[in-house]
C-alpha cells in the first residue's frame, strides 16, 4: 500500500476526532497569550500519542512543542489557536490548529520509524502579539527543514500575499497654557500630532505598492480651554518587503521630527509592537500541497496580482526556514474573514470537508519533505535565492 493511500486511510479513521478539536476549540474562544484552554487539548492530544512535550516554548505561558523522531530532516507545522476580541474564531484558527494537529499525528502514524522528525509547535497570538516570531528570536525553528500550514479564508490560493507589518505610538510634548488668556504661551502638541497626519497622508500618495500606514490619536488633550500640552498617535505600517517596511518606517520618523521642528514641541517615536515580516512562499513546497489537495477536489491557484491579505508572524518563519501558507476557502469569495459570518463558516460542514482535505495534503506533503532529499534542496536553494 502507497504511503499516500495509508495517510488518507488514517484521516479518515480521524476525522471525527479531530473535528471535534476544531470544534471545541471554536466553542471556546481565547485571545492573544490567554490560550491556556486551547494548547493544553492540543498539547494534550499529542501528548498523549507518545509525542515529546515541552511547554512554555520561548518563554510564553501558552506555547508548547511536540516532538516525535530524532535528528534531521524537520518537518514543522505550526499550529495558530488564538481568537479575536468579540469575535471569537473568525480567522478560522480553531481550523489551523486541527489540521496541525491532524497532520502531525497521521505522520507519525504512518511512517513507520523513518528518519527524522515531526514538530508540532504551538504558536500563540497570532492577532497581533506575534507568538511565532518571539519563538523565531528563540530559536525553535533554527533545526527546521520545512514549516507547513494552512490558512481557512475566501480564496483558494497557493500561497499568501502577506505584506511586513508594525507599529509605531508618536507622542508630542508641548507647553499647555490658556487659549484665550496667554495663548502666546502654549506650544500645542495636538496641533503638532495633526500635522503630522498631513504629512503622512501626502507621503502616502506616492508609496510603493503594498505599502501604507494608517494612524489614530489614543491621546489628544484634556479640556478645550487647556492647550494640549500632550498628544500621541499611533501609527500602523505595512509594506510589500520588510525592507520597504524599515524604509517607511524610517520616513515617519523623519516626518515626526521635522514637524516637532517646525512646531517647537519635541517628540519620541517608539516601536509598540512585534515586526511581522512580509511571507516567503516556497514554490517547491506549496507546488507539492497543490498537487495533493486537488486530489480532494479543490484546485489552488496563484493569487490575484496587487491584492494582499494582511500580515502573519508566519512570515518571520518563512524568513529562515521554507515555508508554505495556502489559503483554502470555506467560503465564497463575498466573504471575508473577521467577520461573524466568517466565524460561523470556520463550523460549517464546508470547514469540515476542507479541514479533512488539508490535513492528508499536509501529512502528504510532509512526508515527502521527510523522504526526498531532492525536495528540501530545491526548497533551500529557492530560499537562498530569494535573500539575495
């Protein structure tokens, strides 16, 4: 018997159980680094499959990894279980988190004691606090050969547009005074924070593609007949590489300080979040997940060119070690995820069908990472290229 055909006979002796993963992972939502529930069923689910498990990876409460075989090759996949804030899976994580699992689990099954090992990393807070690249900096994916998940969304696409993301709060320091009674006193930091919105809305007439920064004001003053002697602003960039997004980066801090220059107010630019770099897509990798997910039925295609789908810490990864981040839809292409409808898809039948197909088109895949020297030099070599 195939080894292709001994994985899809073991998803399908599975597919209950681990629809019931996803499903009680999205009855019961939690957010960034809060999601103690959700990693100790997965942990706990391959714990008990005679997986090695060590929690708190990288020093986060709510990480763990799951090892089962030695040495190299490494097959990784990540696992995403965290939800948004009164929205609850509407990124469908409770889908990416099973069809981890799932994968991992099958691979071990299958694969009779064949060299090297299978990974499951437990990755949190993917929303925003950037689980997988605080696990990058620690070096849990430095003995890695390949990185493989999916992402449930509206497309069926072989891999991710994901662009470099962070933020930045610019705060202004002025002098309050009465408005009326000594104006000539006042230096107003909020008329400062809003010149600097124009100056970021007129660079962002002429950004490259993929690149914008979008800003709100979290503090602006205190009464209307106090000038504000403080205000800040917090700014969000993205752009198409990561080394556009330092570019752009480095341009909002010039404009901060040529406009405290221009106002007599002084200002502190900091960086507030995780840097999410843009993704690398591995065309040997994803080439093979296509291949095995359109003997489900479902055909992946390339992206539509100049339409970019957020960003991931998934890009950090993909950034040292090949990786691949297909979307598959569990809805049509109206849709769009963070939203409640989408939520409610990532429980549907449909989510289930693709959850099952992703998992033996992951295991497949994986397992020819494991057995093909061939392929993983392919994939490196394509890595190698793209950093230069």
């Amino acid at each position: 018997m195939s080894l292709y055909r001994r994985i899809g006979e073991e998803v399908a002796r599975r597919a209950d159980a681990l629809w019931s993963v996803a499903s009680a992972l999205h009855a019961d939502p939690e957010t960034a680094f809060a999601e103690h529930r959700a990693a100790a069923l997965l942990s706990g689910e391959l714990e008990g499959a005679g997986f090695e498990m060590r929690r708190g990876t990288a020093g986060l409460p709510t990480a763990f990894t799951a090892r089962s075989g030695r040495g190299r090759p490494v097959v990784a996949f990540p696992l995403e279980y965290d939800a948004l804030p009164g929205l609850g899976h509407a990124c469908g994580h409770n889908l990416i988190a099973a069809a981890g699992l799932g994968a991992a689990l099958v691979l071990d099954a299958v694969r009779d004691g064949t060299e090297g090992t299978v990974l499951a990393v437990g990755t949190p807070a993917e929303e925003g606090g950037g689980g997988k690249a605080l696990e990058v900096e620690a070096g849990v994916f430095d003995e890695v050969d390949a990185a493989l998940m999916f992402h449930p969304g509206v497309y069926d696409w072989v891999r991710a547009p994901l662009t470099a993301q962070e933020q930045y709060r610019v705060a202004f320091r002025g002098r309050a005074a009465h408005p009326t009674g000594n104006p000539t006193e006042g230096i107003d930091a909020l008329a400062a924070l809003i010149e600097l919105f124009n100056v970021v809305s007129a660079l962002g007439r002429r950004l490259p593609e993929g690149s914008h920064a979008q800003g709100i004001i979290t503090e602006g003053g205190t009464a209307t007949n106090i000038v504000p002697e403080y205000a800040e602003g917090r700014f969000g960039l993205r752009a198409l590489t990561t080394a556009a997004l330092d570019e752009l980066a480095g341009q909002l801090g010039t404009a901060a300080e040529g406009v405290a220059l221009a106002t007599g107010t002084t200002v502190t630019v900091e960086r507030v979040s995780v840097r999410y770099e843009h993704f690398r897509d591995s065309p040997a990798l994803s080439e093979r997940f296509a291949g095995h997910l359109d003997r489900a039925g479902i055909a992946l295609t390339a992206p539509v060119p100049g339409v970019y789908l957020g960003s991931s810490d998934i890009g950090n990864v993909s950034n040292r070690v090949p990786a691949i981040h297909p979307f598959v839809a569990i809805m049509d292409a109206g849709g769009s995820d963070h939203t409640p409808e989408f939520a409610e898809a990532a429980a549907s039948q449909r989510a289930r069908r693709v959850l099952l197909a992703v998992v033996e088109a992951l295991a497949c895949t994986a397992a020819d990472v494991l057995g093909d020297a061939g392929l993983r030099g392919r994939a490196w070599e394509e890595l190698r290229q793209a950093e230069g």
